[in-house]
C-alpha cells in the first residue's frame, strides 16, 4: 500500500514534470518564432517602401520630362537593337524656372507630404541645356543655340546608329531649301519626312556618319519670316553620328528615331539626381526614364 | 477515485498556470508597430492605383477638371476596397478634386496613403490616394 502510493506519487511527479517540460518547450519556440515572423514583416515592409521610392523615382523623371517638353519612348527590337524616339518643338522654350521650382517643390512641401526627405540635383538641367544620355549618345535641347539633336557622349567616339528617321513640321511655306545629298553608300539608313505648308516629301538614301550633311530650308513669309531652319548629320570633329536641327526663329516640330545596339542604349537616363530617403530605405540615382530588362 | 494515469490533477495545474504565464508574456511582447500583411497588400495596392492613374493620364484630365476616368478606375476596384482621390493645387493648397468610390461612406482613422506629384499646365499639383478595406 505505501509502496503504491510512492509509485503512484513518482508516476504524478515525472508526468507533472514531462507537462511543465512541454510547456516550457512551446514557449521557448513561439519566443523564438517571434523574430523570424517579424523579420519577414519587416522584410515585406521595407519592399513596400522600397517599390513607393522606385515609383516615386520613376515620376519625377515624367514630370521633368513634361516640363522640359521632351517626349521619349524606347522599343526593344528582336534583333538585338533599341529604337529610341524623341519628340520636341524646335523653337522648345527654355522651362529653367519651372525646372528649378520643381526642385524646390520635391525639397520643401513634397517631402513632407510624402513623410521622405528628398533632395534633387536639377542643376544639369536648369539652365541652357537638357540631356537624356546613354553610356554612349546624348540627346540635348539646347535653348540658347536653339538647337535639339544627338551627339556622342564625352567618352565615345560616335553615336552608331544603323537607323535615323527624321520628321520635321514647319506650318509655313519654304521660299527656298537646299536638300542635302545622300551618298548612296554609308552606314547609317537615313530617312527624311519633311512637312510644310507646300505639303509633305519623304527622302530616304544612306549617309555616312563621319561626314558632313546640310539641308538647309527658309522661310519667307508668317511666322519665322526671314527666317532659317537647318539640319546637319555628319560628323563634329572626330566624332561622328552628330544630328542637330537648328532654328533661327522658325516655329515647328522636331522628331527622331533612331535605332542602334542595345548595349549602347540599355539605359537612357536625364542628367540629373535625386537623392530620397524614407524610414529605412535610401537611394541616390539619375533620374532614369527607360532601362531595358 | 482511481489515481492519475497520464496527467495528474497538479499536471493540469501545472500546464494550467505555464499556459496562463503564455497568454501574459505574448500580448506584451511584440512592441514595434509593423503593418501587418493585409495592411501592406492595401498600400502596396493604393500606391499601384495612383501609378496607373498617373501614367495613363487620368490624374491629368482630373486635374483639368473632367474626373470620369478616375471614378471608372475607382468602380473597377474589387468590392470592399475603398479609395478617395484627391488632387491639391502646391502653391496655394486648395483641393482641386476630391473623387470617392461610391459605397464607401465612413473613412476609418487609419488609412493607407499613397501621394505624388503632377506637372500640368505650368502648375504642380499633389495627388493624394486613401484606401482602406471596409
């Protein structure tokens, strides 16, 4: 009888024991558990913030575009090439001022609104000249030259494009013009839609890039009476593939495509920065309009 | 009375009093803020939304007054998803528009908030997107 009741007291002490014991196990496991759950959530979180600031990136490059008045879209083609395409007035005015609030606007009540600290460098590009550069060719208004066009960047020696489509739109008739002359061999496939009040002609031939081609076109009468247009492909010292048109005062549209390898032209980006910091999340890049996948 | 087999009457006390220590540990551990996943999906969603409104020129027309894109985006949203849409002029803070998705009466306290920013016509504009699951 006392030994039954020992055995049955050891019996109650190793099963109180073996309970407490599990007890103890699920708590120590569901501690531990805590920190990885937490960690996933701050995991998911941080991926939250981090995809705000890359659209928040990828918006202030719009923006900049419409105030600077450059359209630009970008085409992977099956052959290994980009077809790049930009659009501005030819006469573009010079939107500094608006380029410059912009900034402020970000730096001031923007960051608040958007609880970030965001500081831009808009310098580059608030003042006579915009660029939208790759790792090789930039494409630049310049407002005090009047001029929109490509030309290599510092580091390169040519711009390499295989295609050039050009379409230039001036509402007033040309009194006089001097076409320019395709050398019937080159490596760049040129094609010039050219339209005025006269109407509409289509030229297409081969250039070379490396040297010099001039169309000259004038204008008598309504706006930009008395006035030039010119466009240029060729070379710019020993530096080749250079496009520009230039307008003396004459009102219109400028529009290019241009193809060229996708490694030349995998990223196109204004030369510009934007430094954001929100919570925990930081970044400092240009101002990307395009990166190929 | 026959005696415990398995679990004794001080075992059960014993899981008893580990299971109540449990239930006082758990609610004071976790003290950092974090959004939880329903939380994120509705941000990451607003965020998405007003991406959309914006790139397809939307928040454009909004702003120049005509808001009939917004409020079909807004109905395309599942059931239950709520939004306001809201358009506020930077140099004078004056709401330009306020767009609603209709069924969504009672704004709770805590919202997502997705907000960017608008170049039109010479002027900057805030775009703010609340949501919230009713």
């Amino acid at each position: 009888m006392r030994y039954g009741r020992k055995f049955a007291g050891g019996r109650g002490f190793v099963a109180t024991f073996v309970t407490c014991a599990l007890a103890t196990l699920i708590l120590i496991l569901i501690t531990f558990s805590q920190p990885s759950l937490k960690l996933r959530d701050r995991y998911l979180a941080d991926y939250s913030a981090s995809a705000g600031i890359r659209q928040m990136f990828d918006n202030t490059a719009v923006q900049v575009g419409a105030i600077v008045g450059v359209n630009s879209t970008f085409l992977p083609q099956a052959d290994g090439n980009v077809t790049a395409s930009f659009a501005v007035p030819i006469l573009s005015q010079n939107n500094s001022v608006e380029v410059a609030n912009y900034s402020a606007y970000l730096q001031g009540a923007f960051s608040q609104a958007a609880s970030a600290v965001i500081s831009p460098s808009f310098g580059p590009i608030a003042g006579d000249r915009v660029e939208l550069m790759s790792n090789t060719t930039s494409f630049f208004v310049d407002y005090a030259w009047r001029s929109a066009g490509f030309e290599p960047s510092p580091e390169s020696s040519g711009t390499r494009f295989s295609n050039l489509s050009i379409a230039l739109v001036i509402s007033e008739a040309l009194n006089a013009s001097t076409p320019w002359v395709y050398d019937g061999s080159g490596d760049v496939n040129v094609t010039l839609s050219l339209t005025t009040a006269n109407g509409t002609t289509v030229t297409n031939g081969r250039m070379s890039s490396s040297t010099p081609h001039f169309y000259l076109m004038n204008v008598t009468t309504g706006a930009g009476g008395g006035e030039s247009v010119a466009l240029y492909f060729g070379n710019s010292g020993a530096k080749s593939g250079v496009l520009w048109v230039n307008s003396t005062g004459v009102p219109g549209t400028f529009a290019a495509n241009v193809t060229m390898p996708y490694a030349l032209a995998s990223a196109w980006y204004y030369n510009a920065s934007l430094n954001v910091t929100k919570a925990a999340i930081a970044r400092n890049s240009k101002l990307l309009v395009w990166e190929g996948g | 009375m026959r005696r415990g087999f398995i679990f004794t009457v001080d075992a059960l006390i014993a899981f008893g009093l580990a299971m109540a220590v449990l239930g006082l540990i758990i609610p004071f551990y976790d003290t950092t803020s974090l959004p939880n996943h329903e939380e994120l999906h509705v941000q990451r969603y607003t965020a998405d939304l007003l991406a959309v409104m914006q790139k397809s020129g939307q928040a454009r027309l909004a702003i120049a007054g005509d808001d009939s894109a917004v409020v079909a985006t807004l109905a395309m949203t599942g059931t239950g998803k709520c939004f306001v849409f809201k358009a506020v002029n930077a140099a004078t803070s004056t709401i330009i528009i306020t767009v609603s998705k209709p069924g969504c009466a009672g704004k709770p306290v805590t919202v997502s908030a997705a907000s960017s920013n608008e170049y039109y016509n010479g002027g900057f504009y805030r775009l703010e997107l609340s949501g919230w699951v009713q």
